[in-house]
C-alpha cells in the first residue's frame, strides 16, 4: 500500500509542475514587453532667417515661390563608435494606425501632395561620423516657381545604418533587424495668415484585418485628405450595420491625425469574429477642429473578400491553454482526494 500512496504522489508532483509549466506560458504570452537602446545620436535644428516666429525644434519657413535658400542641422554622434547615417527629406504620409509618419521616400499613392520634399531639398545621401563627433550638414532648397497652396510637410529623416538587435517573428525562420532613425519636423508655408481647412473625402470600402485587436478581420474604410493641411485631434466613430439595419460593428477612436494630402485605412473591427459575406451599410461620423464629417454609404462584402480576410486571420488558441490548466488542476483534486482517502483508510 505504501507503493502505490509513492506513486500517486509522484504523479501529484507532475502535474503540479505542468501547472506551474502552464502559468509561466500564459504570462510569457501576455506580458512580453519590449526594450530600446535608442538612436545613439541626436540632431538640432540651427536658427534660420526664414523660420516662423516663436517656433524653435523644428524647421517653419515661410518662404516665396521660386526662392533659393539653405537650412542647416547639427549631427552629434554620442557613442564611441563610428556612424554612417541616411539622410532623406521625407514628405509625411499617415499610417493606418491613424498617425503621421516620416519613414519613407518614396510614398506612391499615399500622398497626393503637390510637391514632394525630397524634389525640393537636395540632401546627402550618406552622413559618416566619428566617435563623439559634431557635424554641420547643410542642405540647399529651391521653392517651385509656380508656388503651392497650404503647406509642405514633412520631416529630415536620419536612419542610423547599422542593424541593432534581432526580434523573432510570427514567421519561422524569419526575423527583424531594428534601426533607429531621428526625425527632424519640417513646414514650407507661402503665408502664416492664410490658412487652408482640411477636406475628408470617402474613397473605398473593402475588408481588412486590424491588427490592434489581436488580428481581428475588419471593414476598411479609406479616408483621405485632400486638402494641404494637417488634420489634428480627430475622432472617429465608424458603425456597420446589416440590411435589417441592425447594429454589427464598431470602432471608435481619438486622438488620430492625417499628413496634408494623404490617405488611410480606418479598420473596422469585427471583435475577432469571422466576418460574412453579404450587403451593408456604414455610417461613419469624423471630427476635428471644429469641423464635421459624415459619411452614410451602402456597399458589399463579397464571399472571397470575406474568406480573404478569415483566412489571414491567425486563431487565439490561448483559450486553449486555459481548458488545459482547468482540466489539470480537476485532476490533481481528483489524486488529492483519492490520497486522501486512501490514507484515511489505512489510519
């Protein structure tokens, strides 16, 4: 009898290892975080004669069509090794995590500016610094004679060339190598007096898959901004509805942003659950600024758009691992009590 009390309480010992196994797994799932070492060097804006009163970390200028100028930039490497930087003149396009970003060079369809910067600001294609080195770079611009409406915008990008730390993927056998950039804000005006208003216009409607929420299949609502002016502090409200005008979804947002010029995707979410083919409506209502915009338009989701966005939708298995854990811990009840009453028997 001895012999089998040994046995069932290596068995109890297992599973409360698993237990502990499982505990571990759930947080390693849900408590990741993330660590940056950050750029290694930093960039200041030097006093130009062109530059907007009052405005001092980025670059403001108001500027006359067909004017010739030069801005400079201090570099300052803060390591104590060798840097070889990047620099690109970047217009800004938005993202669709609804934000401003400056990333790219070459922006294609997401920008419907007039100008681009990197056609009107002649930067050095590499930048080399030594340890601890400063740096004065200057970059010459020439102003379109034909002039433009509202304002240029967008940012001196500074990418640091060398890789930094390795981040795994969702993919196997493929990684991320992180890069720190510096991005030093940059505005072409004609005029601080005449301003532009910002104009949102509906251009598409399809399916999508939001990655906020956990990769949940979503409608997408591309939204642009036609006009030469930067859209600040908008909320977006955007609600589906089936034809029985019955409430399917919604997501509601604050404190987004658009480039002048510029388009996005606002997701939709479905709440992680799969989405149906068939006929809607979308009622979506943006404001900011004081302005509104409203915006009421019956479309389809077509069954291959709909798979599509299933499809590239990975499951949450984490419930899973919950099932599992209820269904060990019955188990070590179920030995305890077993034990226990063995033992209360042999007493």
């Amino acid at each position: 009898m001895q012999r089998l009390v040994t046995r069932l309480e290596r068995w109890t010992l297992i599973l409360l290892s698993t237990i502990a196994g499982l505990f571990i797994g759930v947080q390693s799932l849900t408590g990741q975080a993330a660590t940056s070492n950050g750029a290694g060097f930093t960039v200041q804006m030097v006093p130009n004669s062109q530059q907007t009163t009052g405005i001092t970390n980025y670059f403001d200028l108001t500027v006359k069509p067909g004017q010739t100028g030069t801005v400079q930039m201090r570099v300052v490497n803060l390591t104590k090794q060798r840097l070889r930087l990047q620099l690109t003149s970047n217009t800004g396009y938005t993202t669709t995590n609804g934000t401003e970003s400056y990333d790219l060079a070459k922006l294609g369809a997401k920008s419907t500016a007039q100008y681009q910067l990197r056609d009107l600001f002649k930067t050095p294609a590499k930048l080399t610094l030594d340890p601890a080195e400063t740096k004065l770079v200057t970059v010459p611009y020439q102003v379109p004679a034909a002039g433009f409406k509202g304002i240029l915008e967008g940012a001196f990008y500074f990418l640091n060339l060398a890789s930094g730390s390795e981040q795994a993927t969702n993919q196997k056998g493929f990684y991320l190598h992180n890069r720190y950039a510096v991005a030093l804000g940059l505005v072409l005006r004609e005029s601080t007096a005449s301003k532009v208003k910002p104009k949102l216009v509906l251009k598409h409607i399809g399916t999508g898959i939001e990655q906020r929420q956990k990769f949940s299949p979503a409608i997408s609502v591309r939204l642009a901004n036609v006009a030469p002016q930067l859209l600040k502090k908008m909320t977006i409200d955007g609600r589906i509805y089936d034809q029985s005008n019955r409430l399917n979804y919604r997501t509601k947002r604050s404190g987004l942003g658009m480039a002048p010029a510029s388009n996005f995707d606002y997701l939709i979410n479905t709440g992680n659950k799969r989405l149906a083919a068939g006929k809607y409506r979308l009622h979506l209502v943006a404001t900011a600024g004081g302005q509104r915009w409203v915006f009421d338009q019956q479309f389809t989701i077509s069954r291959t758009a709909a798979n599509k966005a299933n499809a590239e939708t990975p499951r949450n298995l984490q419930w899973l691992w919950w099932l599992l854990l209820v269904i060990v811990i019955l188990l070590v009840i179920w030995f305890a009590y077993r034990i226990g009453k063995h033992q209360a028997k042999k007493k």
